[in-house]
C-alpha cells in the first residue's frame, strides 16, 4: 500500500503532467453525486486512497480528515465522543461503491435540514490544503475558531466543485449532539405554513429544520408542515407545548421521525423518488427565507423555513422558474436533469460582469491551464464559489 505522502506526490506529478498537455481531470470521490445534472469530464482523480482523520480534539470542538475519508467513518468517530456535523451534510448513496467523502463534502458545498438554523458548510471549514492547477499544494486557514491571518480563502473552496484544485486535507468546526429533539406535524396549506414558520421564527424557540409537503399518496391529499425542534430539554418540551397549543397538531416519536429526516436530507423523500416524467428535471429554488408562495403550477417541497423550494419541471420553464425565484430574492438550480437529456445544460444562470470577471481571475490564478473542470455551482449563480 502506498503511503499518503507518496499519494499526494502522484496526485500532483498528474497535475503538472494535465496542464503541460492540456488535458483536464475529474476530481471524484465515492461518486455519491454523479447524479446531479452536470457535465464532468476528464480523466478521473480519484481521492478516495487519500483518507483517515488526522486529528480529533473533542474538547476543542476541532477534527481533521483527509479529503478521501467516508462521511459515515467521520460521522461516527463523532458520534462515539457525542459529537456532531451541525450542518447535516447528505449522502445521497449509501451503497458501498458510492460512499459520500470529506472532499466532495466540502467541494459540493451541500448541507441538510437544519441549514436554515445552524448555518451552511462554509460557516464550519475552519482550514485546508489545495492541491492547485500548478501541482502546487497551499494551505489556507487553521485549527482554531479564530483565525484572522489573510483572506478566508478555505471558504471559497467550499461549492466551488472542484474547479479551483484538489481539496486534500480540511479542518472542520463539530458541535456537541442536541440533549433533546422534537418532531412536530401541523395540517397547513403551503401559505399558512410560510406565514407561521415566519411568526415563530420572531420568538425565541428552538427551531432546528421544517419541511412542508402536500401528500398525494391518497385521496385526502394532505399537506402537512414538519417541524424539528432541537435544544435543552426543557426548551424543547416547553416549545412543542406552546406551538401545539397555538396552532394544534402532534408530536411524533423521534424514532418515527428520525429516518424521516434522514429521507429528506438525501431526498429518499416520496416527493423525489416519484418523478412524473421522463421529461421533468428536479429544480431547486433558494429564495428569501421571508418569499411568499410561488406562483408555479407544479408542486413544491418547502425546507429552510421556506429558503429552499424543490419541484419537478421541464425545461422548457428554465426561464419562468429563474424569473420567478430572482422575483423572491434568489435563484434557480437544476439539480437533477431530466432522464432523457443527453446535451450539457447550464444549471444555474450566468453571472453579472463584474462576478464573471472576479470568477474568471480566480480560476486563472489557481487553475491557469483550465486542468480541473469549472461546473455550474448548485448553490448560487456563480461556477467556483456557492452559498448553501
């Protein structure tokens, strides 16, 4: 078995040997996300031989993995020191030839349910080496929360899938597991949802994650508004006490509850599996936390408090959907393609001049030979750089 210093030597001998015949690499851990609508190409870096945690400071709230370590292997080493990923990063594959890595992790820059509260990706990378476009390796950023020596460029790499370099190593900021959980469902229409996640979310309640649904599985076509409340045990039971209260509804048994929740966060949800047709693609549409309802004729999935919409359109609605989302403060992303599209699609819209241009630098400064594929960020109009 190769040693890891031995690894990152043949990572950039390919990386200097690519930008001298113009060739491009295909950055690729454990291919959880090969389903997501875009084109990669390239010969394949394959960063899963590069793994393991390399430091792990519980009482520091610190861990340090390498790029190719499993999710779930990360996940568990916290788990055993009852500790935690805040941020619920998801898996999507949980098969054995398509584990989720620490790099795509980070590179894809996604986060779960409880984004809205705990805050994205970007807000827990503490630090990290790149491997760049020169076959150079730079590392940005520290082990500690408060590092304010040059540009936070550990949080750049975070979304920018890839197109800058290789993620070889990061520290990320863990959080301590939640002392008490509460999942509670109410019967609201998607408007009177919107309208009460808003009013709780001026009072100081533990809200962690929520998700509203319209259930056509049966005749009643119920649609129903999921939250999660996580905290002190006495905030939590006090909490569900008054929100059942003011609006009626039940509490849910955690056990119930929990794989529901991990359904959602890797969208194993009904609402993702059932695609109505061949010629449907998945979007997903981040607005103002605050947008009202969307005027779409097809049917939505709400997360974040409202901030993120999923739906299934065609493309032939690319421009009302992206009209309609920059209305509510945001953009839309084309998350899964359509099962008969074969051509390249432009998943997000194209950035202003002043962003392409900023864009356009970055990439000439850490990839000058265009040796790393550069693919439409999911999380923002830009193809380097997301907010989750």
């Amino acid at each position: 078995m190769r040693t890891m210093e031995t690894v990152l030597q043949t990572w950039a001998e390919r990386v200097r040997a690519a930008a001298a015949s113009k060739t491009t690499l295909r950055i690729r851990g454990g291919g959880s996300k090969d389903f997501l609508a875009q084109s990669l190409q390239g010969e394949v870096l394959d960063t899963r031989e590069y793994s393991g945690i390399t430091s792990y400071e519980p009482s520091e709230l610190v861990v340090t993995a390498r790029a190719g370590t499993p999710l779930v292997e990360l996940e568990a080493a916290l788990a055993r020191k009852g500790q935690c990923l805040a941020f619920e990063p998801p898996h999507f594959s949980l098969t054995r030839n398509a584990l989720a890595t620490v790099g795509g992790m980070v590179a894809a820059g996604l986060s779960g349910p409880a984004r809205a509260s705990v805050g994205a990706v970007r807000e827990f990378v503490l630090g990290m080496t790149l491997l760049n476009g020169r076959g150079e390796f730079l590392t940005f950023g520290g082990q500690v929360m408060k590092n304010v020596a040059g540009y936070d460029v550990s949080r750049l790499m975070v979304g920018a899938w890839g197109a800058l370099g290789v993620i070889t190593e990061v520290s990320l900021k863990v959080l301590p597991e939640p002392r008490a959980e509460a999942t509670l469902v109410f019967e609201l229409d998607q408007a009177r949802a919107l309208t009460q996640l808003h009013q709780w979310g001026a009072q100081p309640l533990p809200l962690n994650a929520s998700c509203w649904v319209r259930d056509d599985s049966d005749a009643s076509a119920r649609e129903q508004l999921f939250v999660r409340l996580r905290g002190a045990v006495a905030a939590v039971d006090a909490a569900s006490q008054r929100m059942l209260t003011q609006v009626g509804g039940q509490r849910l048994d955690n056990g119930q509850a929990a794989p529901d929740w991990q359904a959602c966060r890797d969208l194993r949800l009904p609402f993702f599996a059932q695609v109505p047709s061949d010629d449907l693609g998945l979007w997903r549409l981040s607005v103002a936390q605050t947008a009202s309802v969307l005027d779409l004729p097809w049917p939505q999935l709400v997360e974040w408090h409202g901030a993120q919409r999923w739906l299934w359109a065609p493309l032939t609605a690319t421009q009302a959907l992206r009209e309609a989302a920059a209305k509510a403060g945001g953009h839309a992303t084309l998350f899964i393609a359509p099962a008969n599209t074969t051509e390249r699609l432009e998943r997000t819209a194209a950035l202003s001049g002043p962003l392409a241009r900023i864009q356009q630098r970055l990439k000439a400064e850490f990839d000058p030979a265009g040796v790393f594929n550069s693919v439409s960020s999911r999380d923002g109009p830009s193809a380097l750089s997301a907010t989750d």
